[in-house]
C-alpha cells in the first residue's frame, strides 16, 4: 500500500429548503441594505445542491473508497433529515443561512461521519445556478 496514490469520490445531493438572511446585529433597515429582497420577511427557498468530496485509500478486495450506499445512508441521517424541506434558520440559528455559512456548517456536521478510511475533504453548496460555495475543510481553515 505504500507508495499507493489517494483517490477522491464526490456525490451529489439535492434539497429542498427556505430561509431568511437576516442578522439581529443589524436594524431592519440595515438588513434590508446588505441583504435586499432575501431579506424578506416570509423568507424564500432554494432547490440546493450539495456535493461533498471524500479522499483516501479504496479497500482492497472491493475497489471502493467508500460504498455509495453507505455514503448515501450516512449523509441522509446527519445532513439531509436535518434540512430537507425545512426552513434553515429554524435548524442553524447561530449564523446568517448564506450559502458561504452553509458550506462551512455542512462540513462540520460531516467532519467526523467521514474521518477514516474516507475523509471528507471538500463541500459545495449550489444555491442557484449561478451561485456555488466551496468549503475545502482541512487546513484551510479561517478565523472569523
């Protein structure tokens, strides 16, 4: 094994969720500035797409990094039972749902689901079609 190269396996994931950019550390006036109409009372909802990139070794006997099945299973229960569906400031009440805060929020509540032998390296999260956010994780990580 040694000597033997890492590989990467990315899956996609859809759902379907609503959400308000919206900060208590700004009046309403500001809020509306900085966040225009997503700022909008009733909140508005976005058919998202999430992609998230294992790395490491494929078992030997199978060929697999991970089976998808498993994968598929583990990001049902820790990720998308969690947002599918729901209004998003409901489930992340500590930050502002931007797409930028929910890449990051993603990654760690899947850091430890995938640590060994397939380690979440990558999130991304496509809000619209021209929306897209990338969360390498590792150690790019950035102080706030």
């Amino acid at each position: 094994m040694n000597g033997e190269r890492l590989v990467e396996l990315t899956r996609r994931y859809r759902f379907e969720a609503a959400h308000r950019l919206h900060t208590t550390l700004l009046s309403e006036d500001e809020n509306q500035r900085v966040f225009g109409k997503c700022c909008r009372p009733g909140g508005h909802g976005h058919n998202y797409e999430v992609e998230l990139t294992l790395r490491g070794r494929p078992d030997g006997m199978s060929g697999f990094l991970m089976s998808r099945q498993r994968m598929d299973a583990l990001v049902e229960e820790h990720l998308l039972a969690r947002v599918d569906h729901r209004n998003l400031n409901d489930v992340i009440d500590d930050v502002v749902t931007t797409g930028e805060n929910l890449a990051r929020r993603f990654h760690e509540w899947l850091r430890p689901v995938f640590d060994r032998p397939a380690e979440l390296v990558r999130v991304r999260v496509r809000e619209t079609p021209k929306n897209l956010f990338e969360y390498p994780g590792g150690g790019t990580e950035w102080k706030n």
